[in-house]
C-alpha cells in the first residue's frame, strides 16, 4: 500500500468496479456516478490501513447500489411499458472494457436479475462473477458468511439453469445484418426466415416516446410491428452496427440524434428475443 498512491489504486479497479455497479443497477449513469462517489469516499480514507482496497471499494460500490435499489423500487413497479437496462455500448479492443466483457452482461442474464432482491443479488454477483469467498462477501454485505452462502444458493435457485451464452459470433453479426437489411428493406420472407416462430420483442419507451407497452409475440405480429414503423418513417435515418451488452447489436439515428438502440438474443441460429431502447433518458449517455 505504501508503494502506490491510492488514485493509481482506484484505477485499478475502476472498470471492476463499474463492471460490479452496471450489473446491480442496469443503468450506465447511475453506476459512472456511484464509481465516482466511491472514489470520493476513498480519497477521504487513510488507506494505509486498509488491508483490502478492493473488497473495501466493492463494499461501498455494492452498499450504494443496494440503497439506490430501495429508494428507486417503488419507481421500477410503476414504470411504463417494459423495462430494459440502458444499453452499454462497448469496444472489445479497448483494455479498459476487458473485465467488463469478461463475464456476460447480455441484457437477457440482467433481465435474469431482476428476479432477485437487492442483497440477493449483490450476493450472487460477489460469488459468481467475482468469485469472492463467502468470509469476504459477508464482510461486504454485513451478514454472516453462513447467510450468504444460503442467499447465494437461493439466488442461484431463483434463477434456474437459464445459462445466457452470448452471441457474439461471426453467425450472430450476420443475423443481425440480414436482419436490419430485412426490416428497411421491407422484405416480410426473409424477417420471418430469421426469426424464432415464439420470438419476442420487448420495447423499452419509458413512457417517454412511441413503443409497445406490452411484450410482441410471435414473428408474425413482429414483423408487422417493423413493417408498420417502416411504413409510416418519415425521418432521414442512419445506423451503425455497434456491441451492445457484448452482444451484435445496432445503434439508430434520426437527424444525427440518437433515437435507440437495439440488440437481438439468438438461439439455435434464430432471433429469440429482440431487445428495443428507445426511452431518451437512457440513450442520453451515448448522445
């Protein structure tokens, strides 16, 4: 500790530990800004007694995000139309994304989140992404390392064996290509030749814009949903194709604004699920 100054420290972790905060909160800005608190309540520390700076950072991160969870649930249960986690859009050739992309953060595995309560899902994410010693955890959490070992299996439970594998394979950009090419090209046969027979769009508009407050089901009913927005588009747009969540996905434009971003979850060589941001609050961080 006395060798490295505590900023070079924080460093360190940082994308740890935003890697940590995205994952419980399913939001960019407000883990930036709890990574940022932390490192506030750090500079504020005689580190040299510290023994672990990175259990000791991830303890602040992981309380933070616990109390945000709370005060914001009451907002989560009134929230309009289905909700998705803000995109994170990401460059697998950039060193500090490595430890971010190291573990999946599909939006698929944060949507499996959901399903836990705060603590719960602090406790899984220490041990199963971090792979932190439940002595360890429990000092974080501030529960015996007992209860977290049964919070942790009863986490694991909850979510079941749904395995999220990601889809960033030469065949998922290439779906994802013939799939944009589908839609603006208006061509119904080959839409529904990529698309599962149960596929799913969820469309994440906040309440703020245009989208469907209710899941799509079906690839028929979702390729008249695209058709439809085609047919009535009327702005100049652009797109690019980007990693969203680690997976191939694309960024849309309309003026040069960003109007949302979209990621496909595929299974069997078929597009499952289509995951649709267009809530301007979560697109502001890539504007």
């Amino acid at each position: 500790m006395n060798d490295v100054h505590p900023e070079q420290l924080f460093i360190t972790y940082k994308s740890l530990l935003f890697s940590l905060a995205y994952r419980m909160l399913g939001s960019v800005q407000d883990a930036e800004d709890i990574v940022q608190d932390s490192y506030i309540t750090w500079s504020e520390q005689p580190v040299d007694h510290v023994k672990n700076p990175k259990a000791f950072l991830c303890k602040i991160v992981t309380n933070r995000c616990i109390d945000l969870l709370k005060s914001a649930r009451k907002q989560r249960e009134t929230y309009v139309g289905p909700w998705l986690p803000e995109p994170l859009i990401t460059d697998n050739d950039d060193p500090a994304s490595r430890y971010v992309m190291k573990e999946s953060l599909s939006t698929a595995y944060l949507l499996l989140l959901e399903q836990l309560s705060e603590t719960e899902r602090a406790v899984f994410l220490l041990r199963e992404v971090l792979e932190y010693e439940y002595q360890l955890i429990a000092e974080v959490i501030g529960k015996s390392s007992s209860n977290c070992r049964q919070i942790f299996h009863r986490a694991k439970k909850a979510i079941g064996s749904h395995a999220i594998a990601q889809s960033s394979s030469p065949k998922a950009s290439a779906l994802t290509e013939q799939f944009v090419s589908a839609v603006v090209s208006g061509n119904v046969g080959k839409l529904l030749s990529l698309l599962a027979v149960d596929a799913k769009l969820l469309s994440d508009g906040g309440g703020k814009t245009k989208a469907a407050l209710v899941p799509i089901l079906g690839a028929e009913r979702i390729s008249r949903f695209y058709m439809g927005i085609m047919a009535k588009a009327k702005e100049d747009f652009s797109f690019k194709y980007t990693i969203v969540n680690g997976e191939p996905g694309i960024v849309l434009y309309a003026e040069q604004q960003v109007l949302g971003v979209l990621s496909l979850q595929i299974k069997n060589d078929l597009i499952q699920t289509i995951y649709w941001v267009v809530n301007p609050d979560k697109l502001t961080h890539l504007t």
